[in-house]
C-alpha cells in the first residue's frame, strides 16, 4: 500500500532515502567511549579472533561486492590476508581453510542457497563463520557460528540499496574491530576511521540532498545500448555494483572494469557517445590513484566516450575531463564507497523508472535466491 510505501512509489524510492537512518542505526550501540568499538554480540571472543591468520569472504551479488570493499579495509588495517568469493564458486575448488580460517558470510536474507551451502561447507572444514546479515533469526546466521547484524530494516525492493550501505558498516566495523583486539600498529589510524564512522550518515544524507541531477541524466540515457563503469581500488567494486543495478533493474547491458585493465582490451569498446560513469578515488592518501584515473579518463574522452565522472566536491583537476560531473562529498578512501554507491542507485532506478520497469520487482528476479 501507499502507507507501506512511506507515499513513495516504489518501495525501491523509500529504501534508498532510508540509507542515512539505516546506517546510523548500524552503528548504534557499537562504538562506545573513546572509539572502544563493542562487539561482543558477534560471539566470537577476541582470544579466538587472535588467532586468525586468514579470511575468507563468501556472498553473492550485491554482497558480493560489499565483500570486495570489505577486503580493501581489512587487509589494511588488520594485515590480515583477505580472499573473497562468490558463494556459488567457493566449495567446488576445494578451498584451503582450517581452524585459523574466518569466513564471513554477508548475506542480506541469511536465505540465499549459495551462500548457506558455502557456510556449511566451511564449518565441516572446522573454519569459524562470522554471519553478516539483515534478517534476524534466518538460516545462515543460526548455521554460524557468529553473527553481527545489519540494521538496515526489511528491504522489500528486489534491489539492495540500504541493506548494501549497511553491509559496509558492518564490515568496516569487523575490521576495525579485529585491528583493536590483534593490537595493530595503526592505532590512530582506527581511531579516527571510527570518528569518521560517526558521520557518514550525515555525508550520505548530503548526497541524497544534491542527487537530483543525477535523474535527469538518468533520464537522458535511456536509449543507451550500453553504459560503462570504471573505478579503481574501492571504487571498482563500486563500478561493479553500478553495473549491477543497470542491469537488474533497467535491463541495460552494463559492465564495469578496473580503469587500469581498460588499456588490455577493453578500450576498443570505446565510441562515440558511450557513456562511462567513473568513480573518482578521494584524493585523501590516495594521491597517486587519483591521478591515475585522471589519465584513464583523458583515454577515453579522446576515443569519443560521453564521461559521467563522481568525484569528490572541490576536485577541480577532473572537471575539463567530465562532461556531466557528480558532487560527492570527501570522506577518507576506504570509506568513500558509502558515499560514492548512492547515485549509482538513483541513477539506475531513474533510468528503470524512464524505461516503465517495476523497479521492486524487476523481471526474472526474487529477492531472496533459495535455489543453487
Ligand atoms: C541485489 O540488488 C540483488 N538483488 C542480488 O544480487 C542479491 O544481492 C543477492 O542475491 C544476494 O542476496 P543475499 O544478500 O540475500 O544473500
């Protein structure tokens, strides 16, 4: 119903509004006094999480990608090796895991057939299984042995929006968690990552605030053959999930890459008026990626590609570059994906939306995947 509906028409439009208080409310109760970070819920004791000496993340789709965001920060902080997989793929190849494994299973239903599969797999080879999920009380978090949940509320869209930015809290806050009890030598570092922390729900809410012309844009593609997506470092699991969305709910060909790779082969996709969306890395510590970028777009601009940039306000060195420019605000790197998914959202559900699709029932698709 409409009521249901928060007088929006599709659930799809409510949910992605929803992200400031979803996110917040992910990391309420969680960060005590002087950035403590209190996680003892996840019933994991920090004697076992001492222990680990490697990670495996396992999910499918859009969880996926979150896994691959997840991997950037932990390996970061925690220098813990982090490996992730799609769910469906990981116990056919007779993965290596053992007692001193964690495996992290991020699923958003706690349904998804693949991914339980996965964790039942890994708990005959004696791995501990953290539970990263949505749904209380569902399958895959009472199959682990550890759960921390997202508090994103139900997502009734097919298409996770606020259920994903969630996902990335919860990640971001098992790495940090596990880089205070293995004492790494980051410590300020992760002190101010968790103040960070505390504002992204205000920086999420600004994009939403300046999203409108992104639905414009959105507007104007929708007789687009195709649309292509570049990041590098995080924002190339970004590229990814943009892509995502494109597909499932405009029904567009979509593909993302790793704006490095482009140069291998890809390029030679490269026409007249494609358009490209880039995710722009911040320019916070990450110098160097952010330059490089610039040149991968000035590659592709020359070959005719119409270039839909999402950088940082005030990055004025890709303006001559960009001919539509998306305004995010600078949040450190490995933090940025919160901000920088969200008009890949509203892109996607515009374009959809332009097309006459059902944005919360795309075709072909069900919100929880219980086959294999
Ligand atoms: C996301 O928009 C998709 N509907 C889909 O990729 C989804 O993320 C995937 O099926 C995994 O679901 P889960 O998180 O419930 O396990």
């Amino acid at each position: 119903s409409a009521a249901e509906k928060g007088g929006y028409e599709y659930f799809m439009l409510k949910e992605i509004v929803e992200q400031p208080r979803a996110v917040a409310d992910t990391l309420l109760g969680r960060v005590g006094v002087e950035g403590t970070l209190t996680l003892d819920e996840m019933r994991l004791s920090a004697h076992d999480l001492r222990d680990i000496s490697k990670i495996v993340i396992i999910a499918c789709g859009t969880s996926y990608h979150a896994g691959l965001i997840a991997k950037y920060s932990i390996e970061h902080w925690c220098r813990i090796p982090c490996e992730v997989e799609v769910a469906s793929e990981f116990r056919y190849r007779d993965p290596i895991l053992d007692r001193q494994t964690l495996v992290i299973a991020i699923s958003q239903s706690g349904e998804s057939m693949d991914t339980l599969m996965a964790v039942r797999y890994a708990r005959e080879q004696r791995a501990r299984v953290l539970a990263i999920c949505n749904v209380n009380g569902s399958t895959i978090p009472r199959e682990s042995d550890g759960v921390l949940y997202t508090h994103a509320g139900p997502e009734v869209g097919v298409a996770a929006t606020k259920t994903f930015l969630t996902q990335l809290i919860a990640c971001y806050l098992v790495g940090l968690y596990l880089a205070q009890v293995r004492n790494q030598k980051f410590g300020d570092e992760i002190n101010a990552v968790i103040e960070q922390l505390a504002k992204m729900p205000e920086q999420v809410q600004q994009v939403l605030d300046t999203v409108e012309p992104v639905r414009t844009l959105a507007r104007s593609l929708k007789d687009a053959k195709t649309v292509l997506f570049l990041g590098r470092h995080v924002g190339y699991p970004v590229a990814m999930e943009g892509a995502l969305k494109l597909k499932e709910l405009a029904y567009m060909h979509a593909e993302a890459f790793a704006a490095g790779e482009l140069k291998h082969g890809s390029i030679a996709l490269i026409e007249d008026g494609v358009p490209v969306v880039i995710v722009v890395p911040s320019r916070e510590g990450r110098g160097v990626l952010h330059d490089k970028i610039l040149s991968n777009i000035q590659e592709i601009r020359a070959r005719g590609a119409r270039t839909i940039v999402i950088a940082e306000k005030g990055d004025d060195a890709v303006r001559p570059f960009a001919d539509e420019l998306i305004e995010i605000p600078a949040v450190p790197t490995l933090l940025q994906p919160l901000v920088s998914t969200v008009p890949m959202q509203v892109f996607a559900c515009e374009l959809a939306l332009a097309k006459g699709n059902d944005v919360d029932q795309p075709r072909n698709l069900a919100k929880s995947v219980t086959v294999e």
